[in-house]
C-alpha cells in the first residue's frame, strides 16, 4: 500500500482495493491513451488490457507520454507494458498487438472488462469499438476530437448523445444511432469550435504508413497540454465508476 498511499488516504483502503482488483482495458495508446494509462495505472488499477497496433514514430513525442528517443520504432504495446511496470510491477498487464475491427472484436472485449477506455482516432475501428461494448454492456469512456483545439476550459464530458459542438462526435453520433447504439456512452469533448469536417472515406497521407492495415491516418496538430487533459479526464471518470460500485 505504501506505493499508493497519496491515494489511498484520499479515496480510503476500500475504494483503493477496488482499483487494485479492478481490470480496465485501453483502445489506443497515443496522446490521450496514454495519459489515461499513465493515471490509472499510478493510481493503481491492478489488471490492465492495452490494444494498439501502431509504433512510436518521431512526430509522436510533441505530445505522447510513450515516444521517447529511446521508443522511436518500438511497438506502443510494447512500451506502455514497460511503463506500466515500472510504475507498479504488480500490475497484471495483457499486451494486445492488433487492429481493432469487427474481426478481433471478441479478442479486445472478452473475460471481465469493469470499464473501457476508447482512445481511437479512426472512425471506423471507433464505430466498431463503441457499438461493440454498447451491446455489450460495458462502461465505455470514449475520447471525441482532441486535435485542433487549444483552449483548455472548453473541455467537458457528456453522454455521447448529449455532446455538441465537436465535428467528430457529431459523426459518431449519427452513425452510431444508425446501429440501433443510444445513450449511455461517456464521452470527453471540446466545445471550442474548429473548422474541421471528419471524412471517413479517404484520409490524409502522413508521409509514411503507421497502420500496416486500415487506411493512412490524417495529419492534425495538436498540443500536449490539451490532449493529456483529454486522457486524464477519461481515466478520472473511470476511476470514479470503479471506486463507486458497491
């Protein structure tokens, strides 16, 4: 208990055992992933799934925790189980190299899943994610556009079918409602307002091929500051839903 005892003295040994037997899965390790990982795993959740299928590239350590010097080229997988480990070597961690898809579907959501994380930046691997653990009944906390932005204060959390103003969570929502998915999806979105339409059909080319399947992944700015705050949001309302279960 020592190594979380911060926490610990401000939820209580219960609510801090709660985290330490709580199993969590994470969708997308970059910018927003990984600072949701980061804190969920220093606040000590005890069995954590990471599902990514990209590599740390040289663009990436602008704003990503994972891509170091040391982790350019390296599996995102692959660092963030280091890391994660180093934080808490008692962490039960399950490393899944793979893109996410209708396919794979049963490989990222199978045994006990207490809350999921949804931190994809493609529209179709989301769609398919979110239906996926709607129907399911999984406690999803899903990320909306965090690229573009650059005022803090802007950032909020809604139930998806509540959200506005965000481009991309527009998107989601329509296809999603056209799945037959409703409420109950907790999303973290900006209102801050971009001029950005989020096209499905044909991305941007970043210059070199990060998935070696699915499309090529557009390239948008974005900071540091505003796409960590993103992540630890997430991992803050999920760290709520656990310690509030009976």
């Amino acid at each position: 208990m020592e190594r979380f005892l911060r926490t610990s003295r401000l939820i209580g040994d219960r609510n801090q055992q709660k985290l330490f037997d709580a199993h969590v899965t994470i969708v997308g390790l970059g910018a927003v992933g990984g600072h949701a990982l980061e804190a969920l795993a220093r606040a000590g959740v005890g069995h954590i799934r990471i599902i990514d299928f990209d590599t740390v590239g040289l663009t990436n350590i602008n704003r990503q925790l994972l891509a170091l010097d040391s982790t350019i080229g390296m599996k995102k997988c692959t660092a963030a189980a280091s890391r994660i480990r180093e934080i808490n070597p008692s962490c039960s961690v399950e490393a899944l190299d793979l893109f996410v898809h209708d396919d794979t579907m049963d490989r990222v959501l199978s045994g006990r899943t207490d809350a999921l994380i949804d931190a994809i930046d493609s529209m179709s691997p989301k769609l398919s994610l979110l239906e996926a653990s709607w129907n399911r009944g999984i406690p999803t906390f899903s990320s909306m556009g965090a690229a573009l932005r650059t005022d803090p204060f802007a950032i909020t959390h809604a139930d998806l079918m509540k959200s506005h103003t965000c481009p991309l969570a527009r998107q989601v929502r329509r296809k999603l409602k056209r799945r037959g998915v409703g409420s109950g999806i907790e999303v973290i979105f900006s209102s801050e307002e971009v001029d950005f339409a989020y096209r499905d059909p044909q991305e941007e080319t970043a210059g070199e091929q990060i998935l070696q399947r699915g499309r090529q992944r557009r390239v948008l700015g974005s900071m540091p500051t505003i796409t960590g705050m993103f992540g630890l949001m997430l991992a803050q309302l999920v760290i709520d839903r656990i310690i509030s279960e009976a």
